[in-house]
C-alpha cells in the first residue's frame, strides 16, 4: 500500500471561479453534497485558466456570518440576537467568493509523503489539502481519508 498523497486524494471535487456569489457558491456546495450522497465542506477556486487561486469552505462562509467583533460586546449570552443571522445573511449574499476565499494555501504533489501531509495537517489545523502537479489540481487529501489509510494500516498489523 503505498503511502502518499496519491493512494489516498479524492480525485473527484467541486470547484466554483472567484467571481462567483457567495449564493451561487451556496448552491454548488448544495449540489457537490447531493450528487456525493456526503456533505461537501471544500470547494476548489480556480480562475479562467483552471490554475489554483484559493480555497472556498465552510469555515470561511462561517466566519463571515459571525460577528467579526463578538469578543468585544461580550458574551453571545449577552446579546439580543433577534434579527442579528438574517441581517448576516443578507450582507454574506452581496459578497464574492474572492472577497472571503482562502488564498493562503499549503499544497502537496502526489508524491509526497503521508507523514509529511500528517505533520503539515496538525501543525496547521488543515482538513484538506489541494495536489498540484504541473500546476494542475489533480485531487484533495483529506484529513479523514489519511485518518482512514491509517486505520487500514493497523488492521493489515494485527493480521501479520
């Protein structure tokens, strides 16, 4: 079983273009989780000439709903929240994915290491990570797939 990114990246992903709306990217992550049959969290951004220029995901669209300043006003026990996610929602939806994408990126070849990956992984709170080769995103690695390659490894140990 070989050990890099390549055994073990999702060759099949979504992408949106940076000057895509927050809610047309909504409705790709909508549909890449319907046509996997699995929540999609990642999309791929990448620009006229499919070169790679970012990262779209859930936590980025999660920051933007949030309240940049939330720790100033105190506690969200201490708010009135009434209104405060439609209001969010409505500015997120006047927004680009380019004004919140992750550009950012940390990205592997097929060849590398999953030990490497496991260590860039941990060390930078990474869930996924694009593989490039010739500057061309051929799959993800995700941190669930690395974590499923292991398991795989332990269970072929306790047969030998």
């Amino acid at each position: 079983m070989e050990d890099t990114a390549r055994a073990v990246m999702e060759t099949r992903f979504f992408t949106v273009r940076p000057d895509l709306s927050i809610v047309e990217a909504l409705r790709v992550f909508q549909e890449a989780s319907a046509q996997l049959r699995r929540q999609v969290f990642g999309l791929v951004v990448l620009d006229y000439r499919e070169q790679l220029v970012g990262m779209l995901s859930m936590y980025d669209i999660l920051l933007l709903i949030r309240p940049k300043h939330i720790h100033i006003w105190g506690g969200m026990t201490d708010l009135d929240l009434t209104g405060i996610l439609n209001h969010a929602c409505r500015q997120a939806s006047r927004l680009l994915v380019n004004d919140i994408m992750t550009t950012d990126l940390i990205t592997v070849t097929p060849d590398t290491h999953l030990l490497y990956i496991i260590d860039i992984m941990i060390k930078k709170h990474v869930r996924r990570l694009p593989v490039l080769e010739n500057g061309k995103v051929l799959g993800l690695v995700y941190l669930s797939r690395v974590f499923q390659h292991l398991l795989e490894k332990f269970g072929h140990l306790s047969q030998d």
